[in-house]
C-alpha cells in the first residue's frame, strides 16, 4: 500500500467538514489554517520532532552564539504582533482585522489586547528564559554594581580583569554566608568569584569581594523588551514553536480581567495553556548534537563548565588543602 501525505488544504477541508461548515461560513478557512499551523508547532515544541542539520563559521575570541541569528531557517524567529493580534480576534469572534483594529466590539480594546501581549511576552521569556541575552559591563570598580532596567533574570555572570586579563566564572552567594565565611572580605579586594542579587535593591548585584582592580562583568540574562511602539511587524524574540505560550497568556489577562469580556471558565483554560507550554520548555533542547570541522564533541551545560575550569590560583588553593594534614 503507498504512503499518502495528505496537503494543509485537505486537512484543513476535513476539519471544515467535521465543523458541519464545509462552505467556511463561520470558520474561515485562514482560522482553520492558523489552528493547524499551531497544532504542529506544539507537536514540535512537545517532541523535537522536526530536526536538521546547520552549519555556521565560528569566530577567535567569541563565545556565544545566537542561533536564530546564525541558523534562522532552523531556530525561526517569525511570529508578528500582527500575527498574534489576528489570532486572538478570531479565538475572541472580532472580526480578524489584525493590528488594525477594525470592526471591533467593545469587550475589549486594542490598548488592552497590545498591553496583554506586552505583557505575555516577557513573562514568557522570564519563565522560560529560552530568548537569554549576552552583555559586557567594562570599567566596574565597586562591589556594587547597578545594571540595566532590562535585566530582569541572571542566568549567569563572569568577571574579566582588566589587570590580569583572567576571566573567572562568578557563582551565585549571598551576603550571609560571605559574611560567615570571611567577616572581613569587604576590606580585601581581590579578583571577584561570587555575585549576589539577594540584598540588593532591583536591577543591583554585589560582587564578593570588591575588586582590587578596574574589570569587566560580563551577564547571560533574560531580558525585559520595551514594545510600547510595536508594529503590526515587530517579532517576537521567542523560537516559533514557542509563540502559542504568549497567544494563550495574553488571552487568559483579557479574559480574567474584570469587564464586558470576563470568563473565569475559558480564562482557567488559556492559564492551562500556558502552563504547559511553559514546562515544555523546560525539557526543550535545541542542540541535540555538535560537530568542529566533522569532529564530534561533547555537550554540557555552562554551569558544569564553569564548575570544572578554575583559574591557577584556585588551583593551587585547592592543591593545599588537599595536602594540608
């Protein structure tokens, strides 16, 4: 027996059948497109289905690499305001206008439905921390250091001396237990190896100890993105098989907002919505397996990394006391 693929638009033809409205008088068949199209996004979200090989070229003196840059056809950043905007108003029957809201009811407004997109956004990235940006702050002199309002989330931070030129991986502490550990470490700058957030107002890290020379702080971070002037066009910075979490997110704020619009029972589902696509992105890998010049190498995690490779000094520290009776 062949094998028989069967096309969108028999797909979508079934369904508009199975709706009891094969004309497409209720159900556009543009709605009917844009279900489908989300059914197989989170069928790749959930099992990594739709895998390929990419290639980029790697540069001296680099060390992360944005892959929706370097391989876009595979880590497809495409999903518009617009897009979403259109597909909220068919989930909620407006008329499906897009970012021109035309045509539309009062149960809610466009500042309202671009606010709960706004909104879904970084939270999503904040949950999901899919979309990290990478950043250097050169010239800190201060254990206390202010960041930029965008960060919201550190993933992970190092410190470059600009003396030494030696880069150190800084793990997460607090104030407690530097302070149990050495009472007196504010008054001996050294070359930093522990940040904290914990004590310090928003958007603050404190560096442990100070530093004894002139640096840079270089942060992996989810970020905050302004979109009080998005377009129709603005894209989401989040993987598209991602983009359904922000849609379900947005329409659980609309709905379980007091008003004209509110439905605790429907806003309950789209919350669940969102949650599942929250924890599908946790399990979420987008390299499976890594080749240098057809050499495979190793996958691991930058906090294995970070925990392995030590500077010479702490090397010899540790050496000590291991030989220490």
């Amino acid at each position: 027996m062949a094998y028989a693929q069967t096309s969108q638009a028999d797909l979508a033809s079934e369904i508009l059948g199975s709706l009891n409205d094969p004309g497409a008088v209720y159900w556009s068949t543009a709605e009917i497109n844009a279900a489908i199209n989300e059914a197989l996004l989170t069928w790749g979200a959930m099992t990594s289905y739709w895998r390929d090989r990419g290639q980029f070229p790697s540069a001296a003196s680099t060390p992360f690499y944005d892959l929706s840059v370097q391989l876009p056809l595979l880590r497809s950043r495409t999903f518009t305001f617009g897009n979403l905007v259109t597909e909220i108003q068919y989930h909620l029957n407006e008329d499906p206008t897009g970012f021109a809201f035309t045509n539309q009811t009062s149960q809610f407004t466009s500042a309202q439905i671009l606010s709960a997109l706004s909104r879904a956004a970084n939270e999503f990235n904040l949950d999901s921390k899919i979309g990290l940006t990478q950043a250097s702050m050169p010239g800190i002199s201060t254990a206390r250091t202010s960041l930029d309002s965008a960060v919201v989330a550190i993933a992970r931070a190092s410190w470059t001396d600009s003396t030494t030129g030696v880069t150190r991986a800084l793990r997460r502490e607090d104030a407690w237990a530097e302070d149990s550990y050495n009472p007196t470490w504010t008054l001996s700058p050294d070359l930093p190896f522990a940040f904290s957030a914990a004590e310090t107002p928003p958007i603050t890290v404190n560096l442990y100890p100070p530093p004894l020379n002139v640096g840079t702080l270089n942060l992996i971070y989810a970020d905050s993105e302004d979109y009080s002037a998005a377009t129709g066009s603005t894209v989401f910075p989040v993987p598209n098989e991602f983009i359904p979490a922000i849609k379900w997110r947005a329409i659980y704020s609309l709905l379980a907002t007091q008003g004209q619009g509110y439905d605790p029972f429907r806003a309950k589902y789209c919350a669940e919505r969102y949650d599942s696509f929250d924890r599908m992105s946790e399990l979420m890998r987008s390299v499976i397996r890594v080749q240098i010049n057809g050499v495979p190498i190793p996958l691991d995690t930058i906090a294995a990394l970070d925990t392995l490779v030590t500077d010479n000094k702490t090397q010899l520290a540790n050496a000590v006391v291991a030989n220490t009776p």
